[in-house]
C-alpha cells in the first residue's frame, strides 16, 4: 500500500488514479481544502485528516510514502507563516518518525519520498542575472524565503532521521514549477495562468523584470518521477536529493512561447504585455537535472506545447466553469484567505 500525503492536491490528482491504474492499493490523506477529486475505487482510501496530528493507523499496510501534504507556495507560506511551519516541517517530521519506526520494529524498509522544490536554490545573494550559477544538488543552499526554507528544513530532518533508521530511505524530490492540465486544477502556476488570461482576454502580463530563469515540469512528468522512484534500488536513492525539470525557461521567453502555441494552433492572437513595477517573478535559479538521468534514468521530457493545448481545450469545453479566473478554487493563496483560514488570525 501505498500513502500519498496532500493526495488530493494538483500533483496527487494526476499521480493517484496513475498508482491506482498500475495496480497500487492507495491511501490518500489529505485535508480535502480543495475537495476529493477522485471517484470510488476499491483499492482507493481517501481519509481525510491533518498531517499536523497524524494517526499512526494511516500507516497500517503501509511500505511507501509520497508526501505531498503541506503549503504549496510563496504567497500562502508568507500570509500563514505558522500553518506553513507547523505543515511543511512539523508534519513531514512526525509523519518519518513514525515511519522511521514502523520500519525498524518491522524490519522491513519505508521509502519516504518528499516533495521538495527547486526554489531551495534561490537566494536574494544567488540572483545576479549576468552570471547565472547552474545549481546542483551537492551545492551548499540558503535559501531565505519562508516556504522554500521550510521545504530545506524538512529535508534536513528526513536525513538526521535516516541517520538513526537503517531501513528509513527518504528520498528528496526537487521539482521545477509544475504546468499542466489536472482534475484539481491550479492558475496560480506560470504556463497555467498564462494559458488562462491568454484564453480569458488575448493578453498575458510579465511581471517584474522577465529575465528570471524557471525550471519548468510537465504534471505528467512529476507523476511518472514518483512512480519511477517506487520501484528504484534504495541504496541509490537513499538520502539523495534530485532536481526534477523538464527545463530552464526565462519568463519572458515562455510568455512568447504560450503566446505563439495558442496563435499557431487557434489562430488567436495573444499579446504579451510587460509590467515592470515591483519585484514580482524576479526570483530567478537556473537548476541542472541531470543527476535523476544519469542515476536513475529517468528523464522528464514533455515540453510545453500540449499542456497548453490541453488546459486550452478545457477552458473552452467549460470545465472551470465560465469564469476560472474568478474562482478562488484555483489560486491557493485565495482559497486559503477565503476559506481554509476565514475567521482564523492572519
Ligand atoms: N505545484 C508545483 O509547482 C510544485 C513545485 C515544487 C514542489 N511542489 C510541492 O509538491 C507538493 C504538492 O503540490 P501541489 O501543487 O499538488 O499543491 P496543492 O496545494 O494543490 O496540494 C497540496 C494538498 O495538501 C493538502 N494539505 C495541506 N496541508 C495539509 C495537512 N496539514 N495535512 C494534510 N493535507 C494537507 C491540501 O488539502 C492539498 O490537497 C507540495 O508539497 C508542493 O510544495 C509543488
């Protein structure tokens, strides 16, 4: 059995009906903020509980974990600083103690992988745009913003547990920003909000200085990394952090790019529009992905192009509704000021 954490998020909805297809008996745990977006299935378990207080029966059966539970972004880590502690560091360090010890009083291994992020490489003193550091895994990191720390925080704890547990094998996940069409959508992810405010007015916004380098993911990719890293040798994941990309785009170029697909396919003219006022999308890491190849591999190679045809056709099928772009459902920092956190101090 497997345990995906956050199961019921954007990367779960695609990752979970993959496991369940493949044969995988599956328990979701989640919070269910944005809903259970799976239909029954008799090797299905979806259970809704906070990773905040685990129940050690979510483990029962258990030899696997993918851990995606947690706060997903910048914007929603910085408007609930404490909720992002408590989810990205605290749970994911109950959840490998228990399992740390379920592994050693069974004697048998618990692969522990976590969802981490590139944006772990980005520091205000790393973003010199004339000198672009490619960022491996075995570089020293700093990083300074309070949901990327967190993430690094949590990955240092996975491996002090490991130290301890022979048998506990966490594996760091370092993804690129994720693009792709999802049954819990998200438009708060780049080429995702691109696709929808090109859709929605025929014109998409840069903002801040357009340069930054992004490592981008297809959703497909991130879902076959995890499904690949179920079945990899322990002893060479054990401990190992791995960036996982498709690859760098510089904003800008990928506005052009999301610009020019929708024009070639639709015969939509998209313009792309430039706000330079504030800092916002100046963050900006270059991140090398090699090291998942040539270890075990796995490459991720879905480019852009479909997602954007897809999230397209499914605008235009009405499957956000008529007006996404209002519905806070898909924008996380909105769903957690409407909803999650209404009534709760900021
Ligand atoms: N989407 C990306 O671009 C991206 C990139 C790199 C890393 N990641 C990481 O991958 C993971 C999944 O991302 P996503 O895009 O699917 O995010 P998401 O926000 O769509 O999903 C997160 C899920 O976790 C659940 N959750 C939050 N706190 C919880 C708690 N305390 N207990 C139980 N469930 C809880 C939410 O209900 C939600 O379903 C996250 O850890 C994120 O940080 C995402």
């Amino acid at each position: 059995m497997i345990l995906v954490t956050g199961g019921a998020g954007y990367i779960g909805s695609v990752l979970v009906p993959e496991l369940v297809a493949i044969g995988e008996r599956v328990r979701v745990v989640d919070t269910l903020w944005f809903g259970n977006p799976f239909p029954p299935h008799d090797r299905l378990d979806v259970v809704e509980g906070d990773l905040r207080h685990p129940d050690p029966a979510w483990l029962e059966d258990v030899d696997a974990i993918i851990h995606l539970a947690g706060l997903s972004n910048d914007p929603t880590a910085d408007f609930a600083p404490e909720l992002n502690s408590e989810s990205n560091v605290y749970a994911t360090r109950q959840l490998a103690e228990l399992a740390a010890e379920k592994s050693r009083r069974t004697g048998k291994e618990i692969r522990y992988i976590f969802a981490s992020t590139c944006s772990v490489y980005y520091a205000p003193t790393t973003a010199d745009e004339a000198n672009v550091t490619v960022m491996t895994e075995d570089m020293p990191i700093a990083p300074t913003a309070n949901y990327s720390k967190t993430k690094r925080l949590a990955e240092v704890e996975l491996l002090r547990i490991a130290d301890q547990h022979p048998l506990f094998v966490p594996v760091l996940v370092r993804k690129g920003t994720i693009f792709g069409l999802a049954p819990r959508m998200r438009f708060d992810l780049v080429v995702n909000v691109f696709t929808l405010h090109a859709w929605k007015n025929r014109q998409l916004t840069v903002h801040g200085h357009g340069e930054a380098w992004r490592p981008l993911l297809h959703i497909r990719d991130a879902s076959d990394a995890y499904i690949h890293l179920l079945s990899a040798p322990s002893e060479k994941i054990r401990g190992q952090a791995f960036n996982l990309l498709h690859k760098n785009y510089r904003v800008l170029e990928l506005a052009h790019w999301v610009a020019e697909v929708i024009e070639q396919r639709y015969g939509v003219e998209v313009r792309v529009k430039r706000d330079r006022t504030g800092n916002a999308g100046a963050r900006s890491y270059y991140v090398d992905g090699d090291k998942i190849k040539n270890t075990l591999g796995f490459s991720a190679d879905r480019g852009v192009t479909e997602a954007v045809v897809s999230i397209w056709d499914a605008l235009e099928r009405g499957d956000f509704g008529l007006e996404p772009d209002k519905d806070p459902r898909f924008f996380n920092i909105r769903w957690l000021k409407e909803t999650v956190m209404a009534g709760a101090p900021a």
